[in-house]
DNA sequence: TTCTGTATCCGTATTTATACGGATAACTAA
DNA sequence: TTAGTTATCCGTATAAATACGGATACAGAA
C-alpha cells in the first residue's frame, strides 16, 4: 500500500486527482493540502506516508521551497512534482531540489500511476521529453540566479524600457552587434523566439 | 441526466474532474476533449449535451474563442468556465461571450455541482466573488476595454503568443500590410514606441 | 441627408531585428 | 598548467517591423 498526499492550491485539480488515485487498489491518498505551508506543517507531525504530490505555483510557500525544507529535514518523504510548465528552469530547478520525479499537468493518469509506483520503490521518475528539456537547460546554465549575464540582464531591462538595440548600444557602449548577440543569446536562454514572447516570459518570471 | 462534457488541455484536470462528476448519478460526462478545436468539431457533429465545463487557458483554440464560435451558432449547448484566474477582465469577457459560469479552478466539489444544476436549467451561476470582481471591472475599465478594435485585439494577442506578422496575417487571412497597420494602431493607443514596450505594459494592464 | 470620424485594408521605403558564422579574453575544473 | 567553457565582441545577409501615405466602408452626429 502507497501512502499518498496532494497538496496544490486548485481544490478542484486536488479533489480529482485524489479520485483518480482512489481507482488503485494499492494506492491510498491519505491528506490533500492547498498550499506549502499546511503540509510542512502536517510533515513535522506526522512522517508515515511515502508520496507527495506537489504544485509549484501556489500562493505563500510554493513548491520549490516545499522541496527545500523537505530536503533540508532529511525526510523519507519522496515529492513529485506535477507542473503546468516544462520551463528547463522549473524542472531543473526542482531536480536539484530533492523532486523525484516531475509530471506535467497534462500527463495521464497511466503516467501518473507509473510514476507514483517508481519513486515509491526510492527510483526516481521523469519522462524522456522532460529529462531532455532539463538535460538542454543544464547545457545553457544552471539556476536562473546566474541564467543571465551582467550585460544580458542590462540589455534585457534596457529593451523592456522599449529602447531600440542602436540607443542600447550607445549606452552600453558598444556596438549594435554585440547588443544583438547578447538578445540573441537571450533569448536561447529564456527558450523564446522572439522580443515579444520575451518580454512576457521575462514579466510572469519577474525578471524585469 | 445531465450531460457534460470536458474541455481542458491538462489531462490529469480533465480526467480528475470527470471522476469526481461520475459519483453524481444525474451526472453524465459524455466526453472530453484537450483543446477547443477538438470539443468544436465535436458540436459540430452532435448538440446532444447539456453543458460544457471549458478553460480558458488553451493552445490553439482558446477558450474565449469556443464561447464566441458556440454563441455564433446559436448552440443550446450551456458553458460553464473554469479556469485559473479570478481577473475582472476574464470574467467580463467570459460573461460577454455567453458563458452561463464561471469557477475558479480552486472552487470546491459542492460548489462545482450546484453551478452543473443551477446552469443546466438555463440559469446563469456566478458566485458572489467572481460577480463582484466583474462589476469592479466593468466600472473601472469601460474605457479600456473599447480602446482596442477587435481585429486590434486579437492582433495582440498572437502577438503575445509570439507570432510573427506574417503568420498573424495568415492565421486572420488579411495581408501582412494589414495586420502591421493593426499593430501600428495598437502602439498608437496604447502610447508605446515599439513591441517590447507593448507587451509589457499589456500584460501589465492584463489585456493579454 | 450629408458630414465626420473610425475601423478596416493595402503599397513602398526605411529601419530594426534575427540568423549565421566566427573571434578573443576571462574563468573553471581537472 | 592545460583544456574546456562562457562571456564578450563583431561582420554579413536576410527577415521582419515600422513610418508614411492613401483608400473604402460604415456608423453616428449634425
């Protein structure tokens, strides 16, 4: 018998995945919490169940420090993610911070059960597509502190402000070409194709 | 019987929320679907269903796109959204669109089931939060939400998708002329000087 | 009704952004 | 120290965005 928690802050996706995993005989969802810090709380009570299944974007305490405090606590507990995003920075992020596997929304629940039974033997779990998205982000950089470069950032934040590259080259003091190399190399980074979707990404990951 | 149908591009959602409908016994989940071209092919064929439960966030077909091409046809079919964001701006498009719902992903199951029954009689159902966050919206922003033509604002929002001109053109078969005056007349009103600017202070003003 | 403003549509010319290729200095790990 | 990696820098060619000018259709005001 697995045992299971979910803890995401849509009580909707929560409830139905609990009912999903209620189908499996061998599986048993034994809490559900909507957000970070109710189930921290409920982990310094109680450590008797084996998975956690866990958002990353919730309000207050959202899945990465989750990860981190359980990290940090050496707990048994195994996490895996489930994710809206298969961003290389999240998945990236969430691997080094302790995450046994990491499942995308819109996986199935074969998946899902697959996974859940993996990690619950201690393996760790993440599909080819997703392992190779983080294996393409490890080749760029590593975490998303140091994801830009000095001059990358200035030249992210300058064109956000609507400069064009020749007014961002004055100021910087170099030529046009190198502005567009660094917007380039900007954009590889952030897996965009264009300053439009850049300058989304670059906001909803405050980074401007 | 009520018969329902799902639309949402995240699988796991999809499934958890049919299960969670198939312990009502009046309740029916006929079929569902992961983007709004598939559930619209599928009203195509039969309109032999009550009601809808639609995100919004969708690729390809959003659906903001399935209410306006459901209320064209003068469907009977009833679509009650779920989706992520209590925005004034969302809510107000949804309700202007023909929606006869909206829930928040982080609704409850018994809130979920009496919006299925109240709407599957014709009535509309919006909760007191959403409702008020719609007049909120409709009060402050009666000028903002006419600033922009529709052509205009659909323009902006493949735009923010990141795609080119050229393929904004193709998608709203107009030459590329056309869909560059539109973007012109977008920097124009929205008093920006070029892309980067618009998007940001788009997703700003939440347009996108 | 006519007039006026605005949404919609398109062409040409110019400016800007992007793709591609390549180089050097600084830093890092073995 | 050496070998590999990354940040920084630049050129050329092509694609895309923007400026400018102009036309039609349609709705609402005079």
């Amino acid at each position: 018998m697995i045992k299971i928690v979910v803890t995401d802050d849509h009580k909707l996706f929560r409830m139905g995945l609990a009912e999903l995993l209620k189908k499996q005989e061998d599986f048993n969802v034994i809490a559900t919490f909507e957000d970070g810090d109710l189930f921290l709380d409920f982990v310094t009570e109680t450590q008797d169940f084996d998975i956690v299944l866990l958002d990353i974007n919730m309000p207050n305490t959202d899945g990465f420090e989750v990860l981190r405090k359980l990290n940090k606590t050496k707990s048994t507990v195994k996490p895996i993610v489930i994710s809206m995003f298969d961003d290389g920075n999240y998945i990236a992020k969430c691997a080094k911070n302790g995450a046994f596997g990491y499942l995308l929304k819109n996986a199935d629940e074969e998946e899902l059960i697959k996974a859940i039974k993996i990690v619950a033997q201690g393996k760790k779990y993440f599909t080819q597509a997703i392992a190779e998205k983080m294996i393409d982000f490890m080749a760029i950089d590593s975490t998303s502190k140091n994801l830009l470069s000095k001059k990358e950032t200035e030249v992210l934040l300058l064109l956000s402000k609507g400069f064009t590259t020749k007014e961002i080259a004055a100021q910087l003091f170099v030529s046009t070409r190198t502005t567009e190399t660094h917007r380039a190399n900007i954009l590889k980074k952030l897996e965009v194709k264009n300053t439009a979707q850049l300058i989304k990404k670059a906001t909803e990951q405050k980074l401007i």
